[in-house]
C-alpha cells in the first residue's frame, strides 16, 4: 500500500512539473511573439543614415561604420516609459560620447530642451517632430534601443523599457 501512495505521490509531481514547463514554454512562446511583432519593420543589417543638428547645435552624423558600439535611441517627451528610462540612458551617454538620443514627435526644438531641463537629463538629442527618423529606422513606438556593431550593423534592438546594466551588456556584446 505504501509503494502505492509514494508511486501516485512521484506521478502528482511529475504531472506538476510537467505543467509548470508547459507553462513557462507558453509565456516564452508569447514574449518571443510579441518582441518579433513589435520588431517587425524595425531596420536590421546595416544602420541607416542619420544624421542632422542636435538640440545643442552640434552636427551628428552615425559614422559609416563606427569605431566602436554606438548606442541609437528613441524616445518621446509624452512617453511615460521613456520617462523611466531617461535615467539609464543619460548615465551611459554621461560615461561614452557614441549615443544619440531622438525625440520623435516631441514638439520644436525649444519645447524638448524645455522638457530636458525640466526633467534634469542631458543627452545628445536629434530632434524628429515629424517622425521621418523614426519612419527610417521603422520606429513606431518608443522607447527603442537599437546597438550599432563597429561594422554598421544593427546588433540589438531592444523594444520598451531597458535597464542600463542590459543596454551596456549589449553594447558590450556589439563590440567583441
């Protein structure tokens, strides 16, 4: 009668466990979909042309290609995740000069450098009021990371929020 209990008991967990698997297998299938849903006109292989007169005056162009990772990120004034990140992206921007921040749809010029002192951040920023950048990278909603290799490649593309400790990892993978 024992082996009985104990052979259930064993089968009880195995089917537990099973369901536990099959569950976590469900939630990576539906992120995995999700990321490629958000991701799919997003620009891969070599990065696009950027290039214009950021909000301080200074000339950018995305150098063809970089000589190291260069971090390319987009964000908006109205975003309230955009607004959580600001912190990690102005931190890596603070530590090495190869990131460029876009404000897509944020207003003039002034407005965003009104927004930026407001909020205390200071990163380079390329101003996109009318979203012809974002339409060229294939940005349709922010906040977004893409990590350019020093071959002009598009290595990472992080959708939504990111941690400083990822994106440096990432531009840290781009690279070797």
């Amino acid at each position: 009668m024992e082996n009985k209990s104990r052979a259930c008991l064993l089968t009880d967990r195995r089917k537990k466990w099973r369901a536990y698997a099959i569950n976590l297998l469900l939630l990576v299938l539906v992120v995995a979909g999700i990321r490629f849903w958000q991701q799919r006109d997003m620009v891969s292989g070599p990065a696009p042309q950027l290039q214009g007169v950021t909000l301080a005056g200074q000339p950018y162009t995305l150098p063809q290609p970089p000589d190291k990772p260069v971090l390319v990120h987009f964000w908006a004034t109205w975003c309230p995740v955009c607004r959580a990140e600001q912190g990690s992206i102005a931190a890596i921007a603070r530590d090495d000069p190869s990131v460029i921040t876009v404000a897509m749809q944020s207003g003039t010029p002034e407005q965003v450098t009104s927004y930026m002192r407001e909020q205390g951040i200071a990163f380079p920023v390329l101003n996109d009021p009318d979203g012809s950048i974002a339409r060229t990278w294939g940005v349709h909603a922010v906040p977004v990371s893409f990590i350019i290799g020093p071959d002009g490649q598009v290595r990472f593309i992080e959708v939504g929020y990111t941690t400083e400790t990822g994106l440096r990892i990432r531009r840290w993978l781009a690279g070797i």
